[in-house]
C-alpha cells in the first residue's frame, strides 16, 4: 500500500489548483512519491491514477517515459554522469571508467552496501563547465579525477 | 559593449528581489502599464527581438496570433528545457537574474492576454529552480505578481512545471503534452499552439532568453534595442561556448559580432596550443564549420545561413585538431537515437540505425557501403516526421560527411 504522507498530501492538494485540469497535476504528483519513498512503485502508482481519476496504464505510461522516475529504488547517492559532446571532448568517458573502478559497480548498478548507484545520461546544460556529473539534485562540473575522489570521500 | 541580459550577474546576491531592484529590476512595468496591449506587441515586433530557442522565430509576430476574444483563457508557456547539448545560457539566467525573467513574463502576459503563466524547468535543474521559485515567492510578496499588480488592474499566477528527463520535452508541443500530465510526444502541427495549445486554449511558447529580453525593450524603446546587432538580427544574444577552449562560458554579444572574435579573443583560443579543427554553432543539431567558415561568419541568422548552417541556440561547441569526427558524429547520434519520443517511424529507427553504424564504424568494422547508407538514412529521415527531431541528426550526417569524408571513408574502409 501507498499513501501521501499528510505533509505531502496537504502539498498535492495545494498543487492541483495550479492548473484547470486534474491529469496536469501528474508530473508533479509523482514527484511527491520520489521524494516520499525514493522511487515509484506500482502501488504508488495506482495511488495517484486514483488521485487524479486517470486510468492506471496512462500514469505507467509517463513513469516509463520520464529518465528522471525510477521504478526501483537508486543508490542513497545517485550519480549521472553526463556523457554527451561537449563533455566527452574533455574526458568524461575517463571520469566514468574512474568511477567504475573506484565503486567496483558497472552503469545502471548499486553497491552491495545501497550508497551508491552510478548512470550515464545525456547533456545536463553544463556543457561549459564539462566533465560533469549530477550527485542527487546537486551539480559537479569541471571534474578531474581527483575531484572526483575528493567528492567520493566526503559523500562516504 | 552594453550587457542587457547579464549586467547581473555579477553582482552579489543578484537573485534577491532587493538586489534586482537596486539595479533597476521591474522599472519597465510603469511603462508597460501605460501602454496597451496591442503596442507592447508592436514594440517588439518593431524591435525585431527573435527567438532565442533555436528557430528565431520573431516574437512580436508570434505573440500577435493569439486571436482576439477567443472567450478561452491564454497562456504564456516559458521553456527553460534548455536540453540542446551545447546549450546552458536559460540556467544562468534563472539562477543569477531571475527577476529579469519574471520582470519580462510579466510584459509577455500583459501583451498577449494571459493571466497564467508556466515555466517549464527540465527536471535536472533543481537549483536554478529553487532560484526561481524563491523569486516568484518574493514577487508575490511584493504585489508584483498576483491580483491587482501594482494597482494596474492586471492579474498574473506564474508557476514552474518540472520536467523530469526528456530532451523532446524541449520542443514546444511535447512541453506542453508534458504540463498535461502526459508523455512527451509532440503534436502535428497545425493547428499551432496560439490557436489550440495548452489545455485546447491559445498558448504562446517562448525561449527564457526570449522572455528575458523584453523588459530592455520596453524600458528603452526600439532605437535602442536595435543600437546594436544587425538590421535583420538586432540586439544581444548569450552565446555559450564550451568544447576545446582556454575559457568556456557564457558570453552575452551582439548579434552579427564575429564567431572568430568569440573564440580566439574572448574565449582566448584553443586550450593546449592545439589547432581549431570545427565549430558546432547553434547547438547540437546545426550543421558543422570548418576552420575556414570560422574565418567569416558571423554570428547572426544571415551570415551563418550563407555559411550552410544555423544560429540555432547559441551553443558553441569547438574541437580542436585531434577530434575525431566519426566519434563526434557517434556521440550525437546515440543522443538522438535515447531521445527519439518513438512516434515516428523514421526518426526512432533511422536515429538508431545510424547510431549503430557509427558504432560499428568506430570498432574497425566499418563497411565501404556505410556512407551511402547513413546517407540515405538522413535522407529518409529529413522532413519527413512529426517534429524536427528527426532533421536534427540529419543535418550533422550530411554536414560531417560532407566537410570531413576523408576520415568517414578511412573508417568505412579499415582495410585499406
Ligand atoms: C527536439 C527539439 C528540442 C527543443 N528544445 C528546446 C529547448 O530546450 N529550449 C527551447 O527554448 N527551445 C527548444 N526547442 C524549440 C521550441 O520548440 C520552440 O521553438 C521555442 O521554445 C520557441 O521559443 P522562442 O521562439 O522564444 O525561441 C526545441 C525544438 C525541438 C524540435
Ligand atoms: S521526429 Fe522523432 S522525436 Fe519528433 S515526434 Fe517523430 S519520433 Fe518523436
Ligand atoms: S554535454 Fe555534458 S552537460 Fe552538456
């Protein structure tokens, strides 16, 4: 089962009025859900198509097409590293294999230990401060690899 | 030169309301609400402000296709997807002058009727939209958005929308399936969104950039917004240059100013003595330069179409001599290829089909027919789709091939 906490409950309420349609209040609804628990399952899902009078199948159908929704829970610190252009022309793919190396975990895993998951993703419009990754909400740019160490150490 | 979109950007605390205001924040609306709405369109359309986005659409003219008493409600979209790699200027806007932007979503609204407005943040963004939503709450504090503001008699809610991954949701369209709470698939198009866009009702979409522009206009007057840039380009523009420079960056020039000035002065050259091989002008999908083409264009729509290619975005990508453009070319292709939203067949096959033949390429697999190939993949893919999504990959291949084929036919020849 999922639920709302009441705080997010009372969020989701103030939400809806944003808009003149209950369906747009989606994107928004399921960000509550990660905050809430990390991750969106099927259960919270069924939750929010009840929430906002949507079929189940269409709320599965956003989650699947968003990057940014997980539908498994993801490392306490979860890293994307940004792998397009710009930031390989200055090294990002060196920046992945070192983090590879340094959590011994391959792309799109966690460590045994759950405190971190490591993901490539495409452009994060920081392109003039590459290499780059993205720790949670938070940016890293201009990496080297001993910034890159150095931000391993204190996440630990 | 004067700044008009950065001149805060570095001074402390530029974010805060007191601050803007301190440095004339919100000093356009007293004009603006002494002027009715139909020459507030007219002053940008005179001013000739283009779109920032991409396709340099002109604004004025874009805001004066909301019909006139629809009965529906209209909406101001503003799309800070900012998601064409190369790009990050909407970032720096919201995150160090983001009551330049509320300042000019409010001019927007008024001109066009809206009383709602959304901005669209990609979901990555989350400290420039911690930025923005503080804004917003202190122009609400301050009665500068809300009921009644500034006793004019205009009413406006202004409210961000989070995206959550999704290049495509950058295209105007998919941004708005996006706000209604579903994929992101683009619409076809017509009708166009100033007919039936959000919600079934008159939407206007505009770049933060865009948006950002408009107070100086307001607070100038057009001779002075057309005191600097070209005739058909006038104004500034934020150009973002990133790749193999001494000093990547935002840099706010005029328009027509020229693209070798931008790299060898301001962004004081290629980084380690290495020689400048190409330029990606516009962002990602705009078709390539080569060192001779940097010699003379200029960056303004005109000059880089006499040059084969696009202003685009303003994102400036420069690889130096040892690029390898196969493996440029591959990088964007696998971009393409994770973004395609699938609804069309040639763009969601033809982005992966040239994907993996880059790839193959690259191993030393490389066949003499691969050209021709990813040739006619580009040909089958351009102008053919929903969305331009598709031309977007199409005009690297043609652009890379044609300026660099001794290194595309090396790899399709391995043997040899
Ligand atoms: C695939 C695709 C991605 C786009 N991404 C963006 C984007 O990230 N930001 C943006 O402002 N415009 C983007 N655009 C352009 C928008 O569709 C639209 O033209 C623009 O927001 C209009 O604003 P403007 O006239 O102020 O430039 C994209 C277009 C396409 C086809
Ligand atoms: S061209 Fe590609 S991205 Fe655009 S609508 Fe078609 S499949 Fe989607
Ligand atoms: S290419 Fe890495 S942030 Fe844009």
């Amino acid at each position: 089962m999922f639920e709302f906490t009441s705080e997010n409950l009372a969020e989701f309420q103030k939400i809806l009025q944003r808009y003149s349609i209950k369906r747009a209040a989606l994107l928004p609804a399921l960000w509550l859900v990660q905050k809430q628990t990390g991750f969106i399952s099927r259960e919270a899902m069924l939750y929010v198509a009840g929430l906002l009078d949507v079929a189940p199948a269409k709320v599965y159908e956003v989650v699947t097409f968003y990057t940014m929704f997980h539908q498994k829970p993801v490392g306490e610190y979860h890293i994307q590293v940004c792998r397009t252009l710009s930031c390989q022309l200055l090294g990002s793919p060196s920046i992945t294999e070192h983090l590879k190396k340094r959590l011994g975990i391959g792309l799109g895993e966690i460590t045994t230990d759950g405190r971190f998951s490591l993901v490539e993703v495409e452009c994060l419009g920081s392109c003039g401060t590459g290499p780059m990754f993205q720790v949670n909400d938070e940016y890293h740019e201009n990496l080297t690899i001993e910034k890159v160490d150095k931000i391993l150490e204190e996440l630990k | 030169m004067e700044q008009r979109l950065t001149k805060n950007f570095k001074v402390k605390d530029s974010h805060r309301l007191e601050v803007s205001r301190a440095q004339g924040g919100y000093q356009s609306l007293a004009k603006l609400f002494q002027m009715k709405p139909e020459e507030v369109i007219n002053q940008v359309k005179e001013a000739g402000l283009r779109g920032r986005g991409g396709a340099g659409f002109a604004a004025g003219l874009k805001w004066s296709f909301i019909p006139k008493n629809s009965g529906k409600p209209v909406y101001l979209t503003v799309n800070a997807d900012e998601s064409e790699p190369g790009t990050f200027k909407d970032r720096y806007i919201l995150e160090l002058d983001p009551h330049l932007l509320i300042e000019g979503i409010i001019a927007a609204c008024y001109a066009i009727g809206a009383h709602v407005s959304y901005v669209y943040i990609r979901g990555e963004f989350y400290f420039p939209m911690q930025r923005l939503q503080a804004a917003i709450e202190e122009a609400y504090q301050a009665g500068l958005l809300g009921k009644n503001i500034l006793n004019s008699g205009f009413d406006l809610e202004v409210y961000i929308h989070r995206g959550a991954g999704a290049y495509i949701c950058g295209e105007e369209t998919a941004l708005l399936e996006s706000i209604e709470g579903k994929r992101g698939h683009p619409r076809l198009k017509p009708p166009y969104p100033a007919i039936v866009g959000l919600f079934g009702c008159p939407t206007i979409i505009n770049n933060v950039e865009t948006i950002a522009s408009v107070p100086y206009i307001i607070q100038n007057g057009v001779q002075a917004y057309r005191a600097v840039g070209t005739q058909k380009s006038p104004g500034t523009k934020l150009f973002c240059v990133s790749g193999h420079v001494v000093r990547p960056g935002n840099y706010e020039r005029p328009l027509g100013y020229p693209l070798k000035n931008l790299i060898f002065e301001d962004c004081g050259g290629i980084r380690g003595g290495k020689k400048l091989k190409a330029v990606i002008p516009g962002g990602s999908s705009t078709p390539i330069l080569d060192a001779n083409d940097v010699e003379t264009v200029l960056l303004d729509y005109e000059s880089m179409e006499a040059h084969g290619s696009m202003l685009g975005s303003g994102g400036v990508i420069v690889l130096d001599d040892t690029t390898n453009m196969v493996d440029a070319l591959g990088n964007l292709a696998r971009f393409y290829a994770h973004e395609s939203c699938g609804q069309c067949s040639p763009c969601r096959e033809g982005t992966g089909w040239a994907a993996k033949i880059l790839d193959r390429m690259l191993s030393g697999e490389g066949r003499p027919k691969d050209l021709e190939l990813l040739r006619s993949i580009a040909d089958n893919m351009a102008g053919k789709t929903i969305c331009v999504l598709a031309d977007s990959l199409s005009m690297p291949i043609w652009s890379y091939m044609k300026k660099f084929r001794g290194e595309f036919e090396a790899y399709a020849n391995p043997n040899h």
